[in-house]
C-alpha cells in the first residue's frame, strides 16, 4: 500500500476495513489519522501501524442538526445520531459516530465504556466510500 501517510491512503485502508495509523520509529509514538511527522520531536521516520480498533469512549454528543452528508444519510431532528472521542487503546484520540446507542436517551450511553470500531460502507460499487465508526463492546 502507499507509504505516504496522507488522508488518501488512510481513506484507502478504512475501505479495506483496516484503521491504520502511523508510528514515529524512534519513540513509538502514535497517531490517528496518520501524519507523516511527529510534532514533538519533528521525526519523519514513520511507519504504518494497524490499531486494534479497541478503544473506551471519552467524550460524546447528540446530533439533532445533520451536515448535508449525514442528511443525505437520513438523520435529522428526528433521527438524531451520536459523534464522540474514543481514545484508542494505542493512545491517539479520534473523533467518530458512535453507533448502536440510545440517541434518545443519552443518560444510557456512558463515558469511559468500551468500543470497538466498526465500518460504515457508503455509496454504489464505483464509488464506495467506509466510514470510521465505533460500537459498544
């Protein structure tokens, strides 16, 4: 697969239903989505890394009013949806709909339980796009 750690590789393996980050070689440090330098030493020398997609929640909110993608998709007001922060088992931290929770009754979904990610294919066969998704454990 590409070795450039760019949005279009990272989309290209979430098609392949693999969540893949990089690692700085030198200190191990993780990140998702991938970045092809290390801000805390400047390193270049990265690698790919396939996460676990394990993870436990942090933080989450409701979405009653959908950007046009996600109305397409057919929430709305009614059918509202959940976005959160999951922080990977590996470290990074990523935001991500969370799915197979109970939008209406946000009180059930709670902060620190365990998710694992899903994969949300969208679109016909030419144009299939996955999605980065989290689900309960």
């Amino acid at each position: 697969m590409d070795n450039q750690f760019t949005f279009s590789a990272y989309s290209n393996y979430l098609n392949e239903h693999k969540l893949m980050g990089s690692r700085d070689k030198a200190s191990g440090a993780a990140f998702l989505p991938p970045r092809p330098l290390n801000p805390e030493n400047f390193s270049t020398d990265m690698e790919w890394v396939e996460f676990s997609g394990k993870g436990k929640l942090s933080g989450f909110t409701i979405v009653y009013i959908a950007p046009t993608a996600m109305i397409e998709a057919g929430y709305d007001r009614k059918n509202p949806y959940c976005v959160g922060i999951v922080e990977t088992d590996e470290g990074p931290m990523v935001s991500s709909f969370i799915m197979d929770v109970d939008v209406l009754h946000p009180e059930t979904i709670q902060i620190g339980m365990p998710v694992k990610a899903a994969f949300i294919d969208r679109g016909t066969e030419e144009n299939k796009q996955a999605f980065l998704a989290f689900q309960p454990v």
